[in-house]
C-alpha cells in the first residue's frame, strides 16, 4: 500500500524536480522631480497587521499582529537564524449571516494603481524607492500648501483641501512593505501631486501600494524562489482548503497528500484508519511526501490529526524541504492571549506541529474566510524570509543534499546519517 502512494506520488502532474533560479526583477522608470520637494510629515499610529480591515456586520473584525522569536543554528557555511513567526488572527464561527469580507486587507480604494505612465494616476517602482502619481487637476488645489502628506513605516494618509473642504485623496493604512518614513518627499507636477516613498528593502518589488492579497499573490514568489509551501496542522479540511487558495493565488500547484493516498489506494482516509490504524497511514503519507520533497512550487496540503505525518516528531525530514505553515485553531478568547499560546508551543516543542516555519493562530473556522486566513499566511510567510534572507537558499541546499533530516543545522556533504557518526553542527 506504502509503494502504491509513492507510485502515485511519482506520477501524478507535480512540476519537474527541483531547479529554480529567481528571475531578475523589472525597474520602473521614475521620473525625475521638475517642482519643488517637501517633505512628508511623520505620524504615529498603534495598530495590527490587519486592523485595516472592515468590520463585517455582526461579526467579529479579524485582528492580527506578528511576532517573532529567533533561536540560533549553526551552518556549515555560516550562521544563521532561524525565526518563528505567529501571525493571531481571529476568525468568528459560522453566524449564518450573508455578508462576507472583503478580499483587501484595507479600505476601498477609490484611485488606480500600476497603470501605464500616461494614465490620471499611477504606480511605479523602481531604484529603491516607490511613486505615486495622482491626478488632482480637478480638485481646484491653489497651492501646495494645501496639501497634507502623513507617513510612518508602514502607512500612508494623503489629504487635500479643495473647496474649503479636506478631503482624503489616499489612505493606505498597511503599505506592501516598510519604508523610510523621514525620507518621504512629495512634489507638486503640473496637474500631479507626485509621492516618493524609500524602501527599507531596495530589492523587494512592490506590485502595489498598498498589502492586498492580490499584491502579496503577486510579490510573494519572488521571496519563495521557487520553495514549496506545506501546510500542516489538526484539520485535514482546513489545510486542504488554506492550500488551494494560496496555490491559486501565487500560481503554485495544490497537492493534496489525502487525494494522492487514496487515489493510490482505492479506499478513503477513514477506511484505511479503521482496517490498518493510524500509523500505516502516517508512515504512507511520509512516503508520499518523499517523493514531493524534491519538486518546486507546490503548495501541500498535508494529513491533519494522529494519522497525519505532520503530527509525529519524527516524520519531519522531508516536511522541511519547504516553507511550513502551522494552521491552529485556538481557544484563547483575545489576540494576546493566543499569541502567547503559539509562543509557549513553539518555546516547549510539546507538538511536532511546533517545527513549523510559520505558526497562524485562527480563533475558530468558517471557510468562508478561507482568503483571509490565506492572506495571513502569505504575510507571515513574506516578513519570515524578509527576516532572514538567506532562508530559501538553506531550503534549497537542503533539498539538495538529499533532505538527510538535517535540519535546521545542516551537515557537510557526505555526512550520511544512517553512519552512526556524530553531527559536527550543533
């Protein structure tokens, strides 16, 4: 039965094997400031990741906040870091109501974004900075001093007076990334009001203004480089649901390990639980993944409970060729409280599921937020390798090596581990 999931594994349409190399990123043409330059004024503003986000009608508003603890590991090439991250998002159940939430991690936008140059408004990037274009010639705006830029790391307010009335132009209340908020300038350009806003990250490419999902789908790649993304956890029905989304999303292939096994076999999950017992189909499961360890782009979505592979502390040496998200559904009735839930389980290892890359906190389920928790895990996923940018590198030379269970201290070539020889990087 373990041979006829690998068989199955082996030739079912997963990418070819493992081969990425990133493609180079596309400069934008900025133009070049023909009026006078003022800067931007800071503001400070407290919020979570995702308090951007409408409240629903009768819901709860998801909230989210991001933290991160690193422990050190030692490379055979260098030393690293590796970072857990908790992204807590509260997620109400089921309440029978129509309303849905929007796919935007902000507010409705009522401009245009990364339109061509010649466009009213539009979106550049492009030299480690980003640009702005707004279109205000029919807004009556007299003068500059009529004009309010507010910035700080990580959001952006743009007002003006028109009419006597101050009317917001812009409210990005999460950019796709940091920026160097004391470097701000904005000018006025003919019928333009143009904003430079500096990088933190000069490389990172910004689809967008502003995190939505379609910005993140679209950026993200470009920190996976190519990295598979597992998705593991307690409910099989949520990881297959969470993996699906992100794989439409950023154009990477879902895999499911359930419908591989059971294509394999010809019998349901259940089925084969009852007749041979949960460890027959973790150990199953185990190969499967295996034979997916070594291919590209593909999001899995892995067994959730006993008979789940994820859950056993050692069935983890191939769940380590990628990126992996730990999808748990949390008691804790407040966003602090389920982060300090995630922190003691990482911190303690009392679950398997705590070797995860990236832990998300969801308070309950309903599949109708299954973007909102798939938005979530792509933002921790992209502040994760932003957080240590040699991290897909070390996934990939761990898959090279042969995915040895090596991880995270990975051993010189040649180091066999059925040798019996001591490890060399603790």
């Amino acid at each position: 039965m373990i041979e006829a999931a690998a068989a199955m594994a082996a030739c079912s349409s997963i990418p070819l094997p493992f081969t990425t190399k990133a493609s180079p990123s596309q400069r934008s043409r900025i133009s070049s400031p023909r009026r006078l330059r003022l800067p931007a004024t800071p503001f400070r503003q407290s919020r979570s990741t995702f308090s951007a986000y409408p409240p629903a009608s009768g819901r709860l508003r998801p909230r989210a906040s991001v933290s991160a603890s690193s422990a050190p590991s030692k490379d055979y090439e260098a030393s690293l870091l590796v970072y857990f991250f908790s992204l807590c998002i509260s997620i109400p159940y089921h309440s029978g109501s129509s309303s849905t939430l929007s796919a935007h991690a902000h507010a409705p936008k009522d401009w245009a974004s990364t339109l061509p140059s010649d466009s009213p408004n539009s979106f550049a990037d492009g030299n480690g900075e980003v640009e702005l274009r707004l279109d205000i010639r029919k807004l009556g705006i007299e003068s500059s001093r009529d004009v309010f830029v507010d910035v700080d790391d990580t959001s952006l307010l743009i007002r003006a007076k028109s009419d006597g009335t101050l009317k917001t132009l812009m409210n990005v209340q999460t950019l796709f990334d940091r920026i160097k908020s004391s470097e701000t300038i904005w000018f006025i350009d003919e019928d333009q009001l143009v904003v430079n806003l500096k990088k933190v990250e000069r490389e990172l490419k910004w689809p967008d203004i502003d995190e939505s999902w379609e910005s993140l789908t679209s950026g993200i790649t470009q920190l996976l480089t190519g990295i598979s993304v597992h998705i593991v956890g307690d409910s099989t029905d949520i990881n297959e649901a969470v993996a699906k989304e992100i794989a439409e999303g950023i154009g990477y292939l879902p895999v499911c390990t359930s419908e591989l096994l059971e294509s394999a076999t010809e019998k349901s999950i259940d089925t084969w639980v009852a007749s041979e017992g949960v460890d027959s189909v973790a150990e199953a499961e185990s190969v499967v993944l295996e034979s997916l360890s070594s291919h590209v782009r593909t999001v899995v979505a892995t067994l959730g409970g006993k008979q789940g592979a994820a859950s056993r502390f050692d069935r983890w040496q191939y769940l380590h060729s990628g990126f992996t998200v730990w999808l748990s559904v949390s008691d804790a009735s407040d966003e602090a409280t389920a982060r300090e839930e995630a922190r003691k389980s990482v911190s303690s290892g009392s679950v398997a599921y705590a070797k995860a890359d990236v832990v998300v906190k969801l308070g309950g389920w309903d599949p109708e937020y299954t973007r909102a928790v798939a938005q979530g895990c792509l933002v921790a996923l992209k502040q994760l390798t932003l957080a240590d940018k040699k991290l897909a590198g070390k996934k990939s030379l761990y898959i090279r090596l042969g995915c040895r269970g090596d991880w995270p201290n990975i051993e010189p070539p040649g180091w066999d581990p059925e040798s019996g020889a001591p490890p060399t990087n603790i």
